[in-house]
C-alpha cells in the first residue's frame, strides 16, 4: 500500500491525438507528463516563496496532465469537480462549499426517495 495520486487529465489533450499510428509516442508523452507532476516536482518561485508545479504537457497541449492531490491509503479526503479543476474541499472557497453541500444534499435525498 501506500500513497495515492490523484490526477486528472484533459481529453482535449489526449482525445485529438488517439490514434497511435498517427502519433505513436502518445503513451510515452502522457507517462512522462503522470511521473513528472507525482514524482519528479518542479518549483517555481512566486511572491510568497517557492510553489509546486502541479501540471505538465503532453505534446503540444499544455497543462494536460494535472497533478491534484496525494493521500496515503489510509485517509478519506473529498474533492470538488466545479467547472475549472478538481480540487480538495479544504482549497474551494466558500461559495464552492456551499455549492458541494447541495450536490450532496440533492444526491442524498435521490437516494432516500429511492431513485
């Protein structure tokens, strides 16, 4: 067991170039792009110190692989999907909490009414 990454990675970036005879080094391209953003950090540096690079390219789609999260196996955590990128609960704002408990308040009351 151990740690666990979570990453998401942009279809735009992937599904333009799927066919692997017409571009074969797709799957390298997107390996590289998954160990780059889990493993192997870069840093920038920004106002306030150093900050994590969190994604990569693969190919020429930029920031199509992106890195989100890391969680040993032993922990719960929940992660927002709002229109621009996942994200755990603990980094949305007040109005995307808000928006996430009414999901989960709509999900639990399908499930209730037996849906």
């Amino acid at each position: 067991m151990g740690n666990y990454h979570i990453v998401s990675i942009s279809d735009d970036g992937i599904n333009v170039v799927q066919n692997q005879d017409t571009n074969p080094g797709l799957a390298q391209a997107l390996g590289e792009a998954v160990l780059k953003v889990c493993l192997d950090h870069d840093f920038a540096m920004v106002p306030r110190g150093r900050e994590r690079i969190t994604s990569a390219p693969v190919l020429r789609h930029g920031n199509c692989v992106s890195w989100i999260d890391e969680k040993h196996h032993t922990e719960a955590c929940v992660y927002y999907a709002p229109p621009a990128f996942v994200r755990p609960i603990s980094d949305c704002t007040l109005e995307e909490l808000e928006e996430a408990r009414k999901l989960l308040n709509d999900e639990l009351q399908r499930r209730r009414a037996g849906a």
